[in-house]
C-alpha cells in the first residue's frame, strides 16, 4: 500500500525501491568519505567533506522539493508559479552561495568540499553498476 492508502504498480514499487536504495548507498558513500578524510587527520579536509556531503545532501532534498512545486504549477496553471520558480531558484541561491563562500573563506579544502558533495553521483554510479551486474548475471528484479 503506498502512502496515500492506494496499491502501488510494480515500476512504481520499483522505483520507490531504487530511490531508497540510492539514499542508503548515498549515506554510506558519504560515511566512507568522512572516514578517509579521518584517516588524514586534517581538520580542513574532514570540514570539506561534511560541508560538502551537506549541501549535496540538502541540494538534492531541496531539488526534488522545488522541481515538484515547478512541475505542478506548469502542469496546473500551463506556467510555473512565481512561488514555484523562486523555490527552484532560492535552492540554487542559497547552496551555491554557501559553496562559494567556502571556496572563498579557505577555511575547508575545495576537493573535500567537492568529493563530499558529490556522494550522491557516486552513488549514482554503484547503483548503475548493480543494474548492469544484474542484467549481465541475468537476475534483473
């Protein structure tokens, strides 16, 4: 049964099964990274990547946020909202910005700040790989 009480396709399933997949391997990607940057011992670099495992982190739960708001204030109205596109760009805004401010301030190492907020593509990336490896061993779900 899905949320709103009603049953739940098998690609909706599936896809609702990927997305969590995605957000466990990103949490473990990201925990992996702060654990190397641990072993470094520099205090720059172990910022960089908890800062930049946060934004990632906040951009990609702010970004289906605001693309959802975009995309049903199109698919209502035939335009996007006022509302909808100050959402979708205030996200930009306000990660962006803080990204920038980091690089500026010196106070995290830049590739850190990077690794760290890319854990998500990494991810990305292993859950493409699971797929592939599934079809190659002919036991896709």
């Amino acid at each position: 049964m899905g949320v709103s009480g009603t049953v739940l396709s098998g690609e909706e399933r599936e896809l609702r099964q990927m997305w969590h997949r995605l957000e466990r391997t990103t949490g473990l990607v990201f925990a992996m990274m702060l654990l190397a940057a641990a072993w470094t011992g520099e205090p720059k670099i172990i910022a960089g990547v908890a800062l930049g495992g946060g934004l990632g982190w906040a951009n990609y739960r702010w970004l289906s946020t605001s693309t959802r708001a975009l995309l049903t204030s199109v698919g209502a109205s035939g335009q996007a909202s006022r509302r909808a596109i100050l959402l979708f760009s205030g996200r930009a805004l306000v990660i962006w910005g803080a990204i920038g401010l980091a690089f500026w301030s010196r106070a995290v190492d830049v590739l850190a700040l990077v690794a760290g907020f890319c854990a998500l593509v990494v991810a990305v990336m292993v859950e493409v790989g699971r797929r592939i490896g599934l079809i190659i061993l002919g036991r896709e779900e």
